[in-house]
C-alpha cells in the first residue's frame, strides 16, 4: 500500500486491483500444478472451477486484506515443489524461487511458518537426493537456506529493533485465556456444514492408501491438516472464513483429484461436483441467516459496517478528519481502527488492541468472539490522553432524544461508575449527515476540541 500512497493513487481502489491480480495468479498457478503433476486437464480445470466459484475464496480477493498474497504465494510455492519433483532435476533457480517466495510469505503472515515448516524440510530432502556431486549439493543448499536467512533473518533484526519483538501484535491481542479449541472446531465446522463438505472427509479416508502413496497428494493433505490443525488451535476468526482461504487451492485440487482420479462412475464424479457448486451457492444465499452461525460476521455485516448508514464507519472518520483538519494534537479512540482512523488523520487507539502493544498484553478480557478477546481499560484511555472516546460508534438518527447521559450509559466506553470520569467530562453530539449523528465521550479537554464543538455548533450533554 505504500505505493498507492506514494503516487497518489486512491488505495482502495489499488487493493481491489492488487487483490483481483492476485486472484488470478493463484488459479494460474493451481491449475498447472495440477495439470502438470496429475497428467489431467480434467484435474485442472475441475480445480479451478470449484476453486474459483468457491464463495468464500473468491469474496477476499476484494477484502481488502492480505489473504490473497498469502494465498498466491503459497500456491507459486506449491507449483515450484511439483515441478521440481515432477522433472527430477532441480538446478539453483527452483531453490531459490522456493527460498524467495517462503520468505515473501513469512513476511506477509507469520503465520506462513505452519506452511514452511513442512515444506522447507521437504525442499531439503529432495535436495539431499537429488543425483548431482557434493559441490552441486552444497550450492543449492545455499541457493534454498541464504535467501531466506538474509530476507527473514534480516526483517526479524528489524522488527526486534522496532517493535521489541518478533511476533505480531495481533497475536497477543487475539490469544485469549478462554478455549480456543472449542472456536476453532466451530469455525471449522461451520464452513464444512455451510458448504455441504461433509461426504468429502469420508471420501479421503474411504481413499487414503491411493491418497498417501502418491507423493503430490500426500503433500497436499499434509499441508491441508496442518493448517486445520492451526486454525483449531487459534481459535478461527471472526471474518467469514478468512483463514481458510491460503489453503483452500490445495483442498481444492486435491478433492478434484479423489473425484476425477478415484472414483470410477461418472455419474457420480458429475454428481460430487455439483455438490461443491451448490454448497458454495447455498452457503452465499443462507449463511447470513443459518442458525448455527456464531461469532462469525459474513461478507454483508462486514460490509454494512462502511456502507449501512447507521454505521457509517468511513464517514465518521471523513467527518472527524474534515473537523479538525487531521490535528495530530487530537486524540480519538475506537473498536472500528480501519476505516475511521483512516480517513480520521487523527492520533487514534485502537481500544481492542490490535495496534496497540500495551491493551494486546494487558486490557480486559473482552468476549470469546475470535479476535476480540482484548479491550481497554478506561485508566488507560485516560493515561493517553484521549480527548473522544468513540468506541463501537454510537449513531442515534434525528433530533435529539436526551438532554443528559447518566453512568449506565457509557459501559460502552468502559466507564464503570462515576469515580472513573474527569469532573467536566460530556458526550459530545457529532452531525455525521442529514439524518445521523455520531455520540462521543469527551474526556481530555482541549482547547482544540473545544474550538470545534463551538465553530460546528456540536451538541454536548452533561452525565449524572
């Protein structure tokens, strides 16, 4: 994204662009790996077809997010491997693509690591037998391990130096003290339900010796479990099926392989693959209802949150930045730290602590929804000096139904009892449209918050 930024260009629209390219390469890539190590165009395109028309993988190549560079990542991975054991000639270009992009993958998600564990050791061993002398094996070995120290080692260095630790933020804000495994199983069981993917286990057992006596099929499972087994232990996520996406190309090719390559009768091959399209259709039209959904906000209520106007997430944060023309003297703090903060300018917290490294080791236990684990303390907004307290925004339509808050208002602000607030503390009333407005806690005076109340003729309301 910094280079959008740097030319000027509007980001969002970049990341839809980025993330449609991505896309694309991620199916160029899984289906000649499939095409080329099955010998079967069948293989391929069957792949691609329930890869491509899978809800979930298709919807985060405009999520915004890094999910689809993850995923095309690993499948070019993937692709060199194959070819790799495919040809059995190997050479110094394989190792190094190999290295290079393992390493673009940790730096993407570190948690990239539960990929390359499996397949840095397997390069190795195909390194190690590859039929060429000592020397040769001696220069692709640095070809495979010297990219990958200097690129890694070299970015943990720097985020030791930076940040003082090597693991993400993220990770402290989103490991909570409740039972993760428990939300993993959901998660994971939620996508198989929602998508009638529930034969398809039965399937590879009922063909596991075919399955694990093949070497592009045995990697592919391998890799497919250990990622559902880190997904368990992580507890899932909160967005519509996220984490599944980097993984989802090698299900996919290798459920078009049990159905192309191991089951005999073509009505049923057409059959399973029916199946899988309209599991994926039917998981598009009835997820947002389905009543074992839980803790999970699909493609529509993530959305709603920028687009519903009651919500409005965006243009609160155009409406803050236009306010006080990106003040960085003026602080807010929010659960929304996207689009508010983004559009905002302001010096923002992050109250669930994602980017913020003392309420990701030390807030509140929040709830046991994937990735809100953590929040703030009120103690600690006051120690930073917080001047809006906005939270989950606050949006009440038309004039206005109060003329003061009392303490029972503001859990939302985890505000407890009166003791906790500053003498003069108020809520704030901010006209975010024609029709809604935005309610704020103001807690840190300002001269330039209390200049802008004035000028915009903002409401303030007392609290009993």
């Amino acid at each position: 994204m910094v280079m959008p930024i740097k030319l000027g260009i509007d980001v969002v629209s970049f990341s839809y662009a980025a993330g449609l390219l991505l896309f694309l390469v991620t199916l160029h890539f899984t289906y000649h790996a499939a095409v080329h190590v099955f010998e079967s165009k069948a293989v391929g395109l069957l792949t691609i077809l329930l890869l491509g028309t899978n809800y979930t993988f298709s919807m985060y190549a405009t999520g915004g997010l890094e999910t689809q560079l993850q995923a095309s990542l690993f499948s070019m991975i993937l692709y060199v491997l194959f070819m790799g054991i495919k040809r059995r000639q190997w050479g110094i270009v394989p190792f190094l693509e190999i290295s290079v992009l393992a390493s673009l993958a940790a730096m993407t998600r570190l948690d990239s690591a539960i990929f390359l564990i499996f397949i840095g050791p397997l390069a190795l061993f195909f390194l190690l037998r590859d039929q060429v002398s000592g020397k040769q094996k001696a220069i692709h070995f640095a070809a495979l391990a010297l990219p990958f120290l200097l690129l890694v080692g070299g970015w943990f260095l720097w985020k030791l130096s930076y940040y003082g630790n090597i693991l993400p933020n993220t990770f402290y804000a989103k490991v909570g003290t409740v039972a993760l495994e428990k939300n993993g199983i959901r998660f994971l069981g939620m996508f198989f339900i929602s998508y009638w993917l529930l034969p398809f286990p039965l399937l590879a057992l009922a063909f596991a010796k075919r399955i694990f006596t093949n070497v592009y099929t045995a990697i592919l499972s391998v890799t497919v479990l250990l990622w559902l087994g880190y997904i368990v232990k992580v507890g899932g996520d909160f967005m519509e099926f996220r984490f599944l996406v980097p993984i989802l190309p090698f299900a996919f090719m290798l459920l078009a392989f049990l159905i192309v390559k191991c089951v005999k009768w073509r009505w049923l091959q057409v059959l399973l693959a029916l199946v899988v399209v309209a599991g994926s259709y039917s998981h598009a039209v009835n997820f947002d209802t389905a009543s074992y959904r839980k803790n999970i906000e699909t493609r529509t209520t993530l959305a709603a949150h920028i687009t519903n106007e009651n919500e409005n997430w965006d243009e609160i944060g155009r409406v803050l930045g236009k306010a006080f023309d990106g003040n960085r003297d003026v602080t807010i703090a929010v659960t929304a730290a996207g689009a508010t903060p983004y559009y905002a300018k302001l010096r923002t917290i992050d109250m669930l602590g994602l980017n913020d490294a003392w309420i990701a080791r030390h807030g509140d236990h929040h709830s046991n929804k994937p990735g809100h684990y953590r929040i703030t303390t009120f103690a600690y907004l006051k120690e930073q000096k917080v001047n809006l307290v906005i939270g989950h925004p606050w949006m009440e339509e038309g004039p206005a139904k109060r003329n003061a808050f009392t303490v029972g208002d503001l859990y939302r602000y985890r505000v407890w009892n009166k003791e906790m607030l500053p003498q003069d503390a108020k809520m704030v009333r901010i006209p975010i449209d024609s029709k809604w407005n935005l309610y704020a806690l103001y807690v840190t005076n300002s001269a330039e918050v209390d200049r802008v109340i004035s000028e915009q003729g903002w409401n303030t309301f007392p609290i009993q």
